[in-house]
C-alpha cells in the first residue's frame, strides 16, 4: 500500500493494543520471570515492547522493536548490581552514600546516551531503523551541566535545562537519513514553568488559609498550651502537607506532562513533517486517576490495563503532518547503522525512559 | 494455495510495495508492484501473533512483509508447516493467563516468605567487619543525637554488670564480637537493642526496672543472640530490597505506597528473630547456671512498663524505631516458651 499525500495532511497515530490480550502476555511472562529468578523478565520485556510498537501505526504501516534480550538481560544485571552498590553503601554511612551518589550522577549522562543510542537503532517503521548520534559530551552536557546551573541558580534556569534536554534528544535522532529538528525554544518552557510557580503558590495560600481556619476552629474553647491544641495544630500541619501533595500530583502532574509533551511534539519535526501533539490535562488526570484505583482495588492486576488505555490516549492524540510521500526515506548508509546498532546492543539498555 | 496480501519493505527505503505471498515446495514466494523473490522457509523469521497488530515475516538480508490479513496468513502458515511458540500458545488463552496469575502470586509469596530472609542471610554474613563498624557508630551518633542521652547510672555499677555479663560463656564458643554501652533511654524508656557493628545499647530505665542483675544479664544474652544472627542488619537488608522491588513495580504510581511493605516486613520478622534470640538466650543461660525464667520475668515487666506507658498520657508508641525498638507482639508466648526450659 503505497500512501502518497500531495498536499500538506495531518495523519493521526492509531493505537490497536487491547487490555484483555496484552494481560495475557504480560501475566505469563511476569509467570516465567518469576519461575526463572528474573532472567526471563529480559524476554518479557522485548515481547511487552514488541507488543506496543508493532499495536501502534502510521498511514497503514505499524512500528516494530528489534532488542536484542541477551543484551537487555546484561543491561539489567549491571543495573541492579549498581543499585544494591548505592543502597549498601547509603544504609553503611552517609559520606560513603553521597560519594556512590556523585559517582552515580557522573556516570548517569553517559547510561542515558547509551540507552537512547539503544532504543532507536532499535526501533524501526516501514523496515527502516530509527538511530541516536547524540553524543556522550553532548550528554553531559544536557544532563548533568545545565540541571547543575538550574540547581545553582534556584531553578531559576530550570526551563532552560529541560530545553537543552529535549533538544539533545529530538535533534540526534533520525529516522534512516533524516534527522529530527525541534524548534521549541526556552520561551515556551519558561510559560509552563511560570504558570505551574504560579499555581504552586495559589495552591499553598489556599491550604494554608484553610488549614488555618480548621485549626483556628478545632482550638476553640480549649486552653492555651493544651494537648488538644497541639493535635489542633499537628492537624493543621498534616492537612496542608497531605493536601499540597495530592493536589500536587494529581492536578498539577498531569497539566504539567500534558503541557510539556504538546510543547515538545510540537516543536518537533521530521525533515519538512511536522509533528502535533494536543494531550488534555483533564484527560490525563481522569486516565491516571482511574488507573491508580484500578490498580489500588486489584492490587496490581489492572496495571496491563492501565499501560493500555494510556499508551492509546497517548498515541491517538499525536500526528504528522505529511508534506508528500513517506516512501522518499532511505536507509543511512546501511553499514554504518547495523554496525552502530550491533555496537550499542552490545552495550547497556538501561531502560531509562523520560 | 493459500493467497496472502502483504506489504513488502526491502529495509533500505520506507517504500511500501503490495505484493501477495504464496507458497511453492518449501519456499515462500513474494510477487508484485515489481518484487519477485523465492525465500527457502527455514531461512525466515515469522513474527508472534500479537492482536490486532500485523504479522512480521522477515527476511534474511533485512527487508520484512507486514501481513494484517490474519485468517490467511495463518491458513498459509499452517499448510507450510510453522508453529507458534510454546509461550504464544500459553498467552493465546485465558486459562493459562489465571494459573500464571497463581504461578505469580505463589512466586511472590514464597519469595517474599522464604527467598528474601535467605538472601537476606546470605548478605549480612558477607558484609565486612568494617562496614558493619561504621554502620554502627553512625547509627549509634543518630541515636545519641536526638533519643538518648548520657547515662546517669555511676560508672562503677556499668562496669560491674559489663564483667558480670562478660565472664559468661556463650553458646557458640566464641559469641559475637560485641560492646555494651549506658544510654539514658529518655522517651524510648526500658529498653535494650543490639547495633549491627556488635554494640548492645542499655537504656538506665532497663537497669532500674531490673529487681536481680541476672535479669539485666538475661536481656544481654538476648541480645547478643540477635547479635549473633545478624538479626538487625538481615532486617536491614530485607527492608532495602522490598523498598527497591516495590518502587519498581509501582514506579510511575506512588512512591509513597513503597515504603508500606517494608513497614509490615519488618513486624513480620521480628517476631521469629524474637525466638531466636529467645532461644540464644535460654541456652546461654543455662550454660552458664542461670534460669532461662530470669528472662521471662523480665519480659514480663517490659511489656506491663511499655503497657502503661502506652495507656498513659499520650499514648505514644514506644517502637519508634521499627526494626531496632520493635515491640514485642507475642510476649505471652514467648514466657511460657522459656519457662518450659
């Protein structure tokens, strides 16, 4: 089927994965990961992947996943060795943890680029392979420089580091021979990032205010210094914690995910396609509500569920719009990607997804 | 013959090609929109069944067809011999996805019940004598930072019941390299707890409480039977690999939920580490000609201390501390075990 689209056309993503059957998949081979101590999650992982790629298309021709789980079961052995490392040496002494730390954090840019090196030359449309150049300077640059100047300067820089990120990832991509641009600027993040400052600090005058009137109302009649006044106040306290987190995280995590991916997508383009993304925030809330709950009630079970309706949701509110014909990709120089691609596979998938 | 429709992609442009497979002898033809190729079958790699989405048959040189006509291609399959997987078979029905759903929480269960306490094991007897000392102190300058304070009780009394308790012989031979130290327990009141580095913590209300120093001795060996098992760092570790399992599998849900589990771990073992050390302590007091009921009646006024503590003003909890302060849920049990003795 050979799709030729003269004029400029915004075609959707489709999203064909179905709850029931990826549980099946997902059951059975957490099964065999647990029957063989761990080593078969490295498979599982593949086929799940493999699942949601191949159940996600574009103008009639779906994704597919080539990871190789010998190299992903190695992968994931170095990562938890370096995990139980970190935690050992943090419960032995709190110098000793903050020096695993720091080296964690130098070595962290350089995992990152490999995974995504990993991920792409992994990842194939119409038979041709996705591929990353980023390279490992521009890594720590991107991940370890400029978060560093956001701490330094209060996250008053922060927008911008999580600009330089995206960058670093969106531009080294390319699919075959052509590369990625993106064109979203620090200006966009720097809104989002305001507006969320701007509700945080709504958010905690309205607990406050509130807190305060219960407070204020739990302590009436009672003496000063009264153990029913300190509970009065230890309330208070609670209430406004509790509630700044969850409003935080249930409201204000979901705007925040659906304002940068738009922003991102947005911003992304393919060689002359350009990308749309347009997630809701309400969306999102009420998936990710109603996936915690599932999974709370089912302890767990509806988690195969849950990936589902938010991939689908993710997926079928992005498109590209074509500017003629998709068969005009060619493959880079076929060497030099199966060569790359044996090379990171070789190396570490760590699985680090943003 | 079975007739499929496909789209064919040779791996070096995204160029989609209509073509219809076919099957000849033991090869499978691929013909149409200007592709004409006979791949032998054993040379190609046909992909799982995965739902809706379409079937992958790739060819050895990197070129693949993409079929979403499943009927079809599963009657050519069929006729040229390819059969899916043993896993595919047992992801294709609802009865194998419920006995996995067992399989699972079995494996869990019993990795939970038995798997970690023994790796946990395993670890703490690996663990350098060095590491353990610096866990230790920083634990013990924690402790002495905000909960404790210096003892009161004169220093030649700490001796006397430091020699008194080390002239004892201990079960094993040689015992658990260990230090007793005098701490005023303040809120945490009568109470004794051993650190993973060997340092047994007495708190002043303990000694206090204590009608006959063979009572003080009793909860010394104890200890040092929890020493000698590694009992708080083998929680330890549990506590850090139930924390880190459950953060990966909840992930993206909570972080807040993950520290439950390690929470219910911890009372959960106690209780068998409790007779363990129940148990040190009876032989070693036996050994040594005092009666293991030294340390029943001790036991006995902990809880009726903690007991009234707890009923009294503020009704604040004594375990603070988890794994280290943990409450003593079975007492009862555990005097008529030592009284038995």
């Amino acid at each position: 089927m050979s799709q030729n689209f003269g004029t400029a056309q915004a075609v959707g993503f489709r999203f064909s994965g179905r709850g029931g059957e990826y549980f099946r998949i997902w059951i059975v081979n957490l099964a065999l990961s647990i029957l063989t101590l761990g080593i078969y999650s490295a498979w599982a992982k593949v086929r799940r992947l493999q699942y949601f790629y191949r159940n996600t298309s574009f103008a009639g021709s779906s994704f597919d996943y080539h990871g190789d789980p010998k190299a992903i079961l190695k992968g994931r052995i170095a990562a938890v060795l370096l995990l139980v490392l970190y935690n050992v040496a943090g419960n032995l002494d709190p110098t000793l943890g903050l020096g695993a730390f720091a080296v964690l954090m130098l070595v962290f840019p350089w995992l990152v680029q490999r995974s995504l090196r990993f991920k792409l030359h992994n990842s194939s449309y119409r038979g041709l392979r996705f591929g990353f150049d980023g390279t490992v300077g521009g890594a720590y640059k991107a991940f370890l420089m400029w978060p560093t100047i956001g701490y330094l300067t209060l996250g008053l820089l922060m927008p911008v580091a999580h600009q330089r990120i995206k960058a670093y990832q969106h531009r080294n991509s390319r699919y075959g021979s052509e590369a990625f641009r993106f064109t979203a600027g620090e200006g966009g993040f720097f809104g989002i990032y305001l507006k969320l400052l701007g509700m945080l600090i709504l958010l905690i005058v309205a607990l406050v205010a509130v807190g305060v009137g219960l407070g204020w109302f739990a302590s009436l009649g009672v003496q000063d210094g009264d153990p029913e006044q300190q509970a009065a106040l230890v309330g208070m306290i609670l209430f406004a914690v509790l509630g700044f987190y969850i409003v935080a995280f249930l409201f204000l995590g979901p705007w925040f995910s659906a304002r940068i991916q738009n922003l991102v997508w947005n911003g992304t383009a393919l060689g002359p396609h350009g990308c749309s993304s347009n997630v809701r925030a309400r969306d999102l809330f009420r998936i990710y509500l109603t996936n915690f709950i599932g999974i709370v009630l089912t302890l767990g079970l509806f988690k195969p569920f849950a990936d589902i309706r938010l991939a689908r949701y993710r997926m079928e509110h992005m498109a590209v719009t074509l500017q003629g014909s998709l068969d005009e990709f060619v493959a880079a120089q076929q060497q030099g990607v199966s060569a790359a691609g044996e090379e990171a596979a070789d190396l570490f998938d760590f699985d680090i997804s943003f | 013959m079975p007739m499929v429709s496909a789209d064919y992609y040779d791996g070096k442009s995204a160029r989609a090609h209509s073509v219809r497979l076919s099957l000849s002898a033991d090869a499978l033809l691929v013909q149409g929109d200007g592709i004409d190729r006979r791949e032998p079958l054993h040379t190609l790699h046909v992909s799982e069944p995965m739902g809706a989405a379409p079937r992958l048959i790739k060819f050895a040189d990197g070129a693949h067809c993409e079929v979403r006509d499943h009927a079809a291609l599963a009657a050519l399959l069929e006729a040229g011999g390819h059969r899916d997987g043993w896993v595919v078979r047992l992801q294709s029905r609802w009865g194998w996805a419920l006995a996995a759903v067992i399989i699972a929480v079995a494996g869990g269960a019993a990795g939970y019940r038995w798997g970690l306490p023994a790796v946990s094991e395993w670890i703490a007897f690996k663990l350098p004598d060095k590491a353990l000392a610096q866990m230790g102190q920083s634990t013990l300058a924690f402790l002495d930072e905000g909960v404790l304070s210096p003892s009161s009780l004169p220093a030649a009394r700490q001796h006397s019941l430091s020699n008194a308790f080390e002239k004892l012989a201990v079960p094993d031979g040689m015992g658990a390299g260990h230090e007793i130290v005098f701490r005023n327990g303040r809120a945490i009141g009568a109470n004794a707890f051993a650190l993973p580095d060997g340092t047994i913590v007495v708190t002043d209300q303990l000694v206090s409480l204590a009608r006959h120093d063979e009572e003080i001795i009793a909860v010394l060996a104890h200890e040092l039977g929890h020493l000698s098992r590694r009992h708080s760092l083998r929680m330890l570790i549990q506590g850090s690999i139930v924390g880190f399992v459950a953060a990966w599998y909840l992930g993206d849900v909570s972080n807040v939920a993950a520290g439950l589990p390690t929470v219910m771990l911890q009372a959960r073992y106690s209780r068998d580490h409790e007779r363990e050390a129940d148990e040190y302590a009876a032989a070693m007091l036996k050994a040594n000609g005092i009666s293991p009921s030294r340390l029943a009646d001790m036991l006995e006024k902990l809880e009726q201390a903690h007991a009234s503590k707890k009923s009294g003003e503020d009704g604040e909890q004594t375990d603070v501390f988890g794994g280290y302060l943990a409450s003593h849920p079975a007492t009862s049990e555990r005097i008529k075990a030592l009284e038995r003795d």
